[in-house]
C-alpha cells in the first residue's frame, strides 16, 4: 500500500470517504415521512454529508492555502501519481462545485445555506440536485486515487457506494 506522507493524512481521508459513502448509503434507505423524528435524522444525515462534500472538494480541489496543515491532493498523492483521468475528474469537480463567490453554485449554496448564519438560511432547502452531481465525481475521484493508494479500508468503504 501507498501510504500518504502523514500518517494523519491516510485517516483523514479514509474517514472523509468512510463518512460520504456511508451517508450516501444511509440516505438511500431514510424514509420520508411527516414523523418529526424521522424528518429531523434525515435533515441531520443531509447535513452531515454536506459538510463531508465540502471537506473532500477542498481537498481534491486544493483551494485550502491558508494553513500549512490542511490536508490538501498533493498530500494525499504525489504529483507524478495524477494520471490524466484524475486531472479530467478534477477539472469536473470544479466546474460542477464551483466557488464561494459564485452565487448559486454548489460552493456557494453550501455556504451559505449550511456552513454559515446567513439570512438565506432557511428552515429546509433540496439539496438533492447538489448531492446527484457532486456525489458520482467524488467517489469517481477516490476511486482514481485509491489506484495509487491501494489501502483497503477505502476499497471496503466504496464497496457501499454501488448501494
């Protein structure tokens, strides 16, 4: 196995991806209902997976520079093991995320309807179309990087993604 530089590094991102597919997984099995309860965990599981969206398009798109020890690609991978496919993936990461100045887009919706207090916030939101497009991109993204990597814990947490 390839192991990340940062032994920190490997769990991070064994967890993010662990979190993502889990979630995807969980939420493909919550049952909508007008029970407050049931309601409120689907809520928090969309929630959840968002905020796990968002760390792992930071990290494959590497716009995190303000701190020298957040986990970005090239701490995952070296730059020689991005293969040509990764790169294209990547380029479709970014134009389907977008940016937090772009308003309306992937980026920009999380946060500011998730990640931060402002007035957009509202009590409920779809975020379906959200999830349907960046979701495919990133399990194919760590796909591409588990080639490299070959750690096992990540190959047992794809196996739900085909759920």
């Amino acid at each position: 196995m390839n192991i990340p530089k940062n032994e920190n590094i490997n769990s991070v991102f064994e967890y993010e991806t662990y979190m993502l597919i889990s979630l995807k997984y969980l939420l493909s099995l919550s049952i909508k209902t007008e029970n407050a309860i049931q309601q409120a965990l689907t809520n928090a599981l969309v929630e959840s997976m968002l905020i796990h969206i968002r760390i792992l398009c930071d990290i494959f798109l590497s716009r995190m520079k303000s701190h020298p020890d957040e986990i970005n690609l090239l701490k995952i991978i070296d730059n020689e093991n991005i293969s040509p496919v990764l790169k294209q993936l990547i380029g479709e990461l970014d134009q389907t995320y977008g940016n937090s100045k772009t308003e309306g887009s992937h980026c920009w919706t999380i946060n500011k309807r998730l990640a931060h207090a402002s007035d957009l916030r509202g009590p409920s939101y779809d975020y379906r179309l959200l999830i349907n497009q960046l979701y495919p991109i990133l399990v194919k993204i760590i796909l591409e990087i588990n080639k490299v990597l070959k750690n096992p814990k990540i190959e047992s947490n794809l196996s739900f993604s085909n759920n």
